[in-house]
C-alpha cells in the first residue's frame, strides 16, 4: 500500500519536479562551480600533476546529470 501511495504522489508531482529543476538549473551550477573550485584549493596534488579545470569539468557532469534527471522526468 505504501508503494502505491509514494508512486502515486510521484507521478502528481513529476511536472512540478521538473519546473523546479529547470526554473534552478543556473543556480545549482553555480553552486556546483563553487564547490567544485573549494575542492580544487583543497587538493595540493592537483598543482604538482596536470591541472584539470575541475569547475568546468564538474559543470560538464551536473549537466550530463541534470538532463537525466530531467529527461528521466518527462518521459515517465
């Protein structure tokens, strides 16, 4: 009974999860960015090897994420 009670409150609330995704895309990958570039301080190892731009690769991967997700919302 539970199971069908959480899906059924899924599927009522799938668009508006989608909205809220798309209307916050921006902030979150700002948000991501500055994380991504707090984790790049904190990591000596990465100046002494080859310097990954971290910010941008992790912006690459919460898109890549974010569309799933969003991709994964529409078509249910």
């Amino acid at each position: 009974m539970r199971r069908i009670v959480r899906e059924t409150a899924f599927r009522l609330a799938r668009g508006d999860i989608l909205r809220f995704v798309e209307d916050h895309e921006e902030e979150l990958l700002d948000i991501f960015g500055d994380e991504l570039r707090q984790l790049d301080d904190r990591m000596p190892e990465e100046k002494v090897f080859i310097d990954i731009d971290m910010e941008a690769l992790g912006e690459e991967l919460l898109l890549a994420a974010l569309n799933a997700l969003k991709r994964f919302l529409r078509e249910g």
